[in-house]
C-alpha cells in the first residue's frame, strides 16, 4: 500500500517543503499548515478517491456490517464506504522523539538539523491524529527520559508546547529510555520512533523490541541529513562526533565510497532486521517535504488499524 500511495507527489506538496517550514516560527501553524494542505491534496488526488475521510469512514471490507455502509456518499462516489464512530477509530498514540545531541546535525548552515525535521514530523503526527479523535502522547529522550506526556484527547497543545523547547544537548541511549517507556505503557498502543539511530542494527533492534512486548504497534521512522547519507564534502578537514566531541582529520574524496556503502549497509541491515521482526520502518532525508512521512505513516495505520 505505501508503494502505491507514494508513486505520486500530493498537490500543493511545495509549501510543505522543510526549508519552507522553517521558517513558520509557530509550531501549531506549521502541523496546520502541512496537515491540511495534505488532506486536501489527497481528496485531490484522482487515484485516492475520497476513501480518504479519515475518522469519519473507511473502505468496505468483505465482512462488514451492510447497515453501517454510507449510502449518501455510495451514491456521490459509486464506492462503498463504511460509517466510523469514535470508539472505532479511538486509539492511543504516541510520539517517541530521539532529541540526543547527534539530531542537532545539518548538512548545510541554512540546512534544517534532524531535530527540527523531527519535530515538524511529530507535530504534525500529533495533529494529524489528533483531528481523528486518537489520545495523543509524547516522550522525549536521550540518554534517559526528558518529556513523558501521556496520551489524552486533550493533549495536543501541551505536546506542541513541549515541542516547541526542545533541544539536543546529550548523548544518546536507545536501550535504557525505551526500557523505562515499555514499562510504562498500560494498554496497547501504537507508537512511532523518531530517530538517527546512531547505534549498532541489532542494539536499535533490541531497543524498539522492548515497546512490542505488551503487543504495541510500532512505526519506526529513520531521520538522515542528506550529507550523512551523500558525503558531499571536498576539502581536507576536521570532523567532530556531536556525540563524543572527538575531532577526526579526514580527507573525504579518499573515504567518501567506503562511508557511503557504509551508510547503505546500516541502513540496509535496520531494512532488513525491521522486516524480520514485523516492525515498520521508513528512511527520511531532512531535505524532503514532508508529505513523505505522512503517506507512509497514514499507509501504515490504515494497515496497521485493519489487523487490529
């Protein structure tokens, strides 16, 4: 599914841009901004029908209830489309934001850091499942737990507000944050982690398994600045880990094939171990709109709330 909704951009996918959107200083106006000009790209969208009602209908599954089908809307679209109530489609959702000090990393000096192309994402996740009657939460970390707001229908201004001050400042730990959030978690969820991932494929494995123990639905979405992924860089240099500070002399035309199928070789092994495990993962590049993690993280609830 997520193949197919991404073969096209959506229409009006430029003013969600993140060089755009950064400069929009108001968090809510940048969700509303991209959330509605998405939606109303997809009614657009001449491939996507207008199965897209979000909270208020879905496709007709074999199986269905015939007296919950939307007959007014049967005879506008042709199409059959079931009648969604709040219970149906009320769920608990929450955000988990890397904000360690490697997410302050830009390519460029007027580039978007990974942190920023992360909150953007999670604002408009929240508001996105918020405008659907889900219970919205958000937890930030690093090393340890920094914001833990539960989710709650009435969460989203607080979840903008906390979105709105963080900033990366410590190193960062997969493994003991997303311990303490399993253990927090009473009912099943469904969670996306935000994250660089900047640890070995099996210890990220390791860490994300701990939220699916009590049955979690789990989307994990992979944030890259596009010179980690390329190495554009040409001039002899030094390069210091945002983690450790440590200063490394490098020569990048010498290097740059060897980090480069580096690179491809941990994100191709997160691919793989994610698949495996029936976790869904997504690679996003800092320098792409942002209509990308909505379709795949839409593509995948829709997936996700049908197997339920």
């Amino acid at each position: 599914m997520a193949t197919q909704i991404l073969g096209g951009q959506v229409p009006g996918a430029r003013f969600i841009d993140p060089s755009v959107l950064a400069r929009i200083s108001n968090l809510e106006l940048l969700a509303r901004t991209v959330v509605e000009g998405f939606i109303n790209g997809l009614h657009r969208a001449p491939d996507l029908g207008s199965s897209m009602d979000f909270a208020e209908h879905r496709a007709y599954m074999p199986g269905d209830d015939i007296r919950r089908i939307d007959w007014k809307l049967y005879a506008r679209s042709d199409k059959y489309f079931i009648k969604e109530f709040e219970a149906d489609t009320n769920v608990n959702f929450s955000i988990l934001l890397d904000i360690s000090k490697s997410m302050s990393f830009h390519g460029t000096p007027d580039g978007v850091s990974k942190l920023d192309y992360a909150r953007y994402m999670a604002a408009c996740l929240a508001y996105f499942s918020s405008k659907q009657r889900d219970r919205v939460g958000l937890i930030t970390f690093d090393d340890e737990l920094r914001d833990y707001i539960p989710p709650s229908a009435k969460h989203l201004h607080v979840i903008l507000h906390a979105l709105e001050r963080v900033k990366a400042g410590r190193k960062g730990n997969l493994d003991r944050p997303l311990l303490r959030v399993s253990e927090a978690f009473r009912r099943k969820s469904l969670i996306v982690v935000i994250s660089d991932f900047y640890d070995e494929p099996r210890n990220v494995l390791d860490a994300i398994t701990h939220l699916k123990g009590k049955g979690n639905d789990i989307i994990v979405m992979h944030v890259l600045d596009s010179h980690e992924i390329d190495f554009p860089y040409e001039d002899a240099s030094n390069f210091q880990d945002l983690e450790s500070d440590e200063k490394i002399p490098i020569v990048p035309y010498a290097l740059r094939d060897k980090y480069r199928d580096l690179v491809q070789k941990h994100i191709a092994e997160l691919t793989t171990l994610f698949s495996q495990n029936r976790i869904d993962y997504a690679l996003f590049n800092t320098s792409k709109p942002l209509d990308e993690a909505l379709f795949k993280y839409l593509a995948n609830r829709e997936r996700l709330m049908r197997v339920r």
